[in-house]
C-alpha cells in the first residue's frame, strides 16, 4: 500500500478527479430514473450530509498530519545546518591530520545533502546519494576516532564527539522522516470518500433533474 506515495502526483489526482466524475455521472442517472418519495428523500439528505462529513474529517485529519511534517522537516534543516556548522568549527580545535579529515567529510556530505534536495525525486539517484552520505558519515566518524586516539584530552575539551553524533542522528532523523507518511489505508479512504462523494452529489443532482455546469462539461 506504502506504493501509492512512490507516484508522481499527478496520477492519483487525476485517477480521483475522473473517477469522481464518473461516480457523479452513474449517480446522475440513477437518481434522474429512480425517483424517491418525500421521507425517501430525508434519508438520502442525511446520507450526504454524511458523506460530506466525513470527507470534511478526512482532509481535515490529512492535512494536519502533512503540515506536522512539513514543519518537522524544515525545522531539521535548521538543526541539520547548526550541527553541520558547530562540528565543523569544534574539527579545528583537534590535531592534524583528523581535523582536515573531519572538515573534508563534512564538506562532501553538505555537498550530497544539497545535491539530495535538487534530485531527490529521483529514486535512483537518491539512492546514490544517499549511499554517498553514508560512507561520508562513516569517513566523519574515522576521523573523530582518529582525534580521540591522537590526543583524547584535547578531544574532549573540543566536545568534537558530541558534536559529530548529533550530525549522525540528525541524519537518521531526516531519513526516518522522508519514509514518514500519512497512512496508506488513510489516503485510499480519502479517495473512496472523493469518489463516494462525487456519486451521491451526482444523486441529488439526477433527483433536482439538472446537471451541474461541470457535468455538462464533461459529458
């Protein structure tokens, strides 16, 4: 079900825009050939009120959970940047040659991060990158290993450990966000709930007897 949000966006916009018009459609003219009686009418009305409800909860609870993490995610980059800058600084206090090795892995990682951001809807070559970005990481923590060794006194006055581990977990924060999504059985309700929608509306259209300007359009 995790498939859907692999998608360009388009698809399941477009999928739930025609199967809505098409839901309208049926609807349209089942309610134009099945005419219902006054208290008939009164359940269908609180069907649809209904329907609407619940579509109205549904957008309602997806948005919140997007906007969640959409301010989770910007507020990372902040983080990310901070740590990037203090481990980078604190590098210069050790000694050579682990304070180049440290700075150099983290100029490719900034480098691929900023690269990820450009071409991330590439799976493949987010993939790459992402890969990258691991053995950087890896290169990162080499040379924090190797500071420690060189002169464990001066590595711990630089604080360089803590610093390189919040680079290392903020890293693993953002990875386990990107795979953080609104819940597949969710999304497919919303658009069963769209579509549910777009036939009940197309009912009450068919019992009026007119269309809507946009089903005249269409068909």
């Amino acid at each position: 079900m995790h498939a859907i949000y692999d998608w360009p966006i388009w698809i399941p916009v477009l999928a739930i825009f025609l199967l809505s018009l098409g839901a309208g459609e049926l609807g349209f003219r089942y309610g134009r050939s099945h005419q219902v009686s006054d208290s008939e009418r009164d359940i269908l009305s609180a069907l649809r009120t209904s329907t609407l409800g619940l579509v109205a909860l549904l957008l309602g609870f997806s948005f919140a959970i997007t906007s969640n993490r959409h301010n989770d995610r910007s507020r990372l980059v902040m983080d990310e940047a901070n740590a990037i800058g203090t481990c980078y600084l604190r590098a210069g206090l050790v000694a050579e040659p682990a304070s180049s090795q440290i700075r150099n892995a983290l100029r490719r990682y900034t480098d691929m991060r900023i690269e990820s951001f450009e071409r991330g809807l590439d799976p493949q070559e987010f993939e790459r990158l992402a890969t990258g970005m691991h053995a950087t990481l890896d290169e990162l923590w080499t040379g924090v290993a190797h500071a420690v060794k060189a002169d464990r006194d001066l590595a711990l006055t630089s604080a360089i450990v803590p610093a390189a581990n919040e680079v290392i977990d903020l890293s693993a924060t953002r990875e386990w966000l990107r795979r953080y999504h609104m819940p597949p059985s969710v999304a497919w309700l919303l658009g069963l709930s769209l579509v549910l929608c777009g036939a009940v509306t197309g009912h009450a259209l068919g019992q009026a007897g007119r269309r809507h300007v946009v089903c005249r359009t269409r068909f």
